[in-house]
C-alpha cells in the first residue's frame, strides 16, 4: 500500500548531526572520531515501543481466548517522547493513551510494537493523531494463535495457514479505518546504521551492569545474549512462511516481494537483537528489603528504557540517558498501573541546532575553547526541560539515569523534586575539570540507588 513504507537508508531524509560531526575537519581527537555510530529517532521510537510492551505485569494480561496481544507505545511530539504506555489487563495500550493524553493526542506520532486493532485505532485517528507506525509482526488481534484449542503460548507459533475469523475481521476493518482517514498509517522501520549493532554489543558487554553481572561471560556473541532475553522472540514471526501470510492479511503484500522480505525480516532482527544486547547486560537490581521505590524488574526496566535512550547521544564520546517516571496516588489505566512518564531525554547539542558547529571535544584538547562542555544539554537537563507531566509534591518521582548526575545538574535535580535516583558510579566523586561529580554523595533527601551494585546509599 502506498501508505506503507519501509525507509531503506537510516535517517533518510533527516540529518545525521552526530556523523556529520565526526567527520568535520575540525576533528582532531582520535577517540572522538572513532566513537560508534547512533541511533536514528526512528530506531529509538521503534525499541522504546517494543520494550514497552515487555512492561513487567503483576500478571500476564494475555488472554488466550481473546487473541489479543499485549502491546507497547511510544506517543511522540516534535520529536520528543510525551507518552510510554503498554496494555493493560482492562485497557489496550491505544485506548491508554487516548485516556491519558485526550485531545493532547492531535498532531503527536505514534509507534506500536504491533499494528494495533481497530479498537483502538478509530479511536486514535479520532483524537487527531498525524501518523501512526507499527512494528510489521503479528498484529495486536493475533494472526498466530489458533481460536478454538487452549494451546500453551509456546505453542502459537506453529499453527501456519490457520488465521481467525477474528483476525480476518480485525484486518480488514483496520484496513478500511486506515483507507479512509486523515493520519499517515505506515510500517517505519529503518536499517540499523552500519556498525551499530556491534556497537552496542561491545558497550553492553563494557558497560559497569554487564561488567559485574558476568565477569566470565565477557566472550557472549549476540545469538547467546539474544536467547538469554526468550520474551525477545515475540516480535519475530518464526518462518517466513507465516510472516508472509500475515503480512498479506495486513494488506502489506508488497512487503512479501524480494529483496524487500529479506530485508524487511533482516531488519527486524537486527532490531530485536540490539534490544537483547542491552537487556542482557543489565540484570536486576538487588534493592534492600526496606526499599519503598519501585520493584526491582521495573527499575531494570527503566534503566534500559535510559541506555536505549543513551544511544541516540550528539555527543561523539559519551551516551548518556535519563527517564523519569512517577508513581500517581492510584493506579493508572494502562499496563504500567500507578506509573505515568515524566519525561526523557539523551545528552545533545541545543535542540534545533543539528546543523551548527559545536566544539565537541573533551578534556584532552588544550584549546578550551573547542571543549563541548559548556554546549551540551545533559540527560538530565533534556528530560527535565521537555517532561510532558508536571512533578507533583506527593508523587513519588524517579530519575533513572546512565551516568552519575554531575554537579551542573544535583541542584536541578533537587529543584525539580525528584524522590528517588537510580543511576551508576561511573565518575562518582571526581573532579575532571570542566564537569565534576562530587555532588551527587553529599545530596540529601533523596534515595540514591547505584546501579553498579545496586544498593541504596
Ligand atoms: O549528569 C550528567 C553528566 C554528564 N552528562 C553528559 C554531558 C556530556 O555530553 C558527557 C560528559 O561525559 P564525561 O563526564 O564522561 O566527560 P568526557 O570528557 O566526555 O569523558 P571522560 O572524561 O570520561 O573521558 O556526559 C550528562 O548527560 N549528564
């Protein structure tokens, strides 16, 4: 369908600041032009999306009978991140964000880890919405779980040419609510960038959680980190015979072509993999028993949600991410029940400035003036400044953040309101100059929960 697309090139279309950064003459540090590649918004909306359908549930909100899948969201405005939801046990994710963000929803984009059933999706082109993108595996009403026996999960990705009346119903009401609206209904899934993947693979694998995790397991090739996080496989369709019978029932047959199959599955998995690399390095936390925060699969959950977030940094060296979430006084409609998302964001150049030349380099350049400090917004900074909900005294708030916060942002931090950091040590307690850590062990009055070891101090 001409709504559908799949881009080819990463970011086509786009700028890529970060690389065209790096190759400018004015670089002269080899550490900075060697740093890894980064990860298009595309990409980052897309992993956000599928890791939040992963949400830890108090209980599995599949229903066998039903067919309906869980699902994750990511609602985007101006390029920023205004809402993360995921299924509940009463409420889709779609119809979550409808109730959560109301006429707000005009103009945002929106990016599901399935393409989501018409349910949810009259509702989402009602409210106003400017696109709507979906991971192209099974859909939220599932093409792959047989109606009438109560076959175990393990179970549904064996039953090929087997397609519900339900889902057929589903497909070709989606097909028609799609048709006939005003919104950019489309698959967006972009190729990773060349050397991303390894990228990531080889800072996940130096990253403080892996470090201290798996000290003997430093030689793992991505397969092996891939099938350590099993729940992963939900977004591949295992055959290609099924993918192609279920991207036919979408109306997306010409995505069933060659090459554009191929690619479209070998994207997928690239996809999948990334997202395997980074949970797989980051294990749960041992929060002590008195801890009133979070449970301890959330907090991992979030603190991956920020590494994801790290990978889209401007800054040539160090990715850095920061989500803050807070817990409302009842329980929320989504899958996520008391949390709702405050903001995020990744350390980078002023927004808006991806053409203008920043210095970006680091202590080592004698030159001060061609250092990057005084010009880059922190993590911090980006998910405070552009937070989508206000920080309310009585909620609980919590800033989950990649890096040590640094001494230009403790004070903000604190000002803000935050309730609780969960971060790791990486520079804690230094003074390198332009950027000093030795802040953060003095700030009172807030839980402090250090990744690296994961203890409250
Ligand atoms: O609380 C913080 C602290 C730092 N940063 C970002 C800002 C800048 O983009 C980068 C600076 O990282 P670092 O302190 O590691 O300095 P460096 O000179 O880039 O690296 P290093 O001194 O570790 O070699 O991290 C944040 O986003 N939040």
């Amino acid at each position: 369908m001409e709504e559908s697309e799949i881009r080819d090139r990463a970011d086509q279309g786009q700028s890529s600041p970060g690389r065209d950064k790096r190759d400018s003459s004015t670089q002269t540090d080899s550490r900075v032009q060697g740093h890894g590649p980064r990860l298009s918004k595309v990409n980052l909306f897309t992993l956000l999306s599928l890791w939040m359908e992963l949400f830890p549930q108090e209980q599995p909100e599949e229903d066998d009978l039903s067919q309906t899948r869980g699902m994750g969201l990511v609602v985007v405005h101006d390029s920023k991140v205004v809402g993360l939801h995921c299924s509940g046990p009463e409420l889709h994710a779609g119809q979550a964000a409808v109730i959560q963000h109301g006429a707000r929803l005009a103009n945002c984009q929106l990016y599901f880890s399935r393409r989501p059933c018409a349910t949810c999706l009259k509702m989402i082109i009602n409210a106003g919405v400017s696109q709507i993108s979906f991971w192209p595996g099974d859909p939220e009403v599932s093409m792959l779980r047989p109606t009438s026996t109560n076959q175990s999960h393990s179970h549904l990705h064996s039953v090929p040419g087997c397609i519900s009346e339900k889902a057929t119903l589903d497909a070709m009401a989606t097909e028609k609510l799609k048709s006939n609206s005003r919104p950019h209904i489309c698959v967006l899934l972009q190729p990773l960038p060349s050397g991303l993947s390894q990228f990531v693979n080889e800072t996940s694998r130096e990253c403080d959680f892996m470090e201290r995790a798996t000290d003997d397991e430093s030689g793992l090739s991505t397969g092996e980190l891939f099938s350590r996080c099993p729940s992963l496989h939900t977004f591949l369709v295992p055959t290609s015979q099924q993918h192609q019978e279920i991207l036919t029932q979408m109306h997306l047959e010409n995505f069933c072509v060659e090459p554009y199959f191929s690619n479209l599955r070998n994207n997928m998995r690239e996809l999948v993999e990334v997202l395997a690399a980074v949970a797989s390095s980051t294990p749960e936390p041992l929060l002590p028993p008195h801890h009133e925060g979070l449970s301890q699969d959330i907090a991992r959950h979030c603190i991956i949600q920020a590494r994801l977030l790290a990978y889209r940094t401007d800054d040539p060296k160090v990715g850095v991410g920061a989500v803050i979430w807070a817990k409302g006084q009842s329980a929320g409609c989504d899958g996520t029940r008391c949390l709702y998302l405050v903001g995020c964001g990744y350390n980078a150049y002023p927004a808006g400035s991806q053409y203008a030349e920043y210095p970006q380099m680091d202590n080592k350049q004698e030159d001060r003036q061609r250092r990057k400090y005084r010009y880059i917004i922190h993590a911090e900074q980006n998910a405070l400044t552009f937070r989508t909900r206000d920080i309310k005294p009585g909620d609980p708030t919590m800033l989950f953040v990649t890096k040590c916060p640094c001494d230009e942002c403790v004070p903000l931090i604190r000002g803000a309101g935050i309730s609780h950091i969960y971060t790791t040590d990486q520079d804690r307690d230094k003074d390198k100059g332009e950027i000093s850590y030795l802040k953060f062990s003095s700030l009172k009055n807030i839980s402090k929960f250090i990744v690296s070891t994961w203890t409250d101090r």
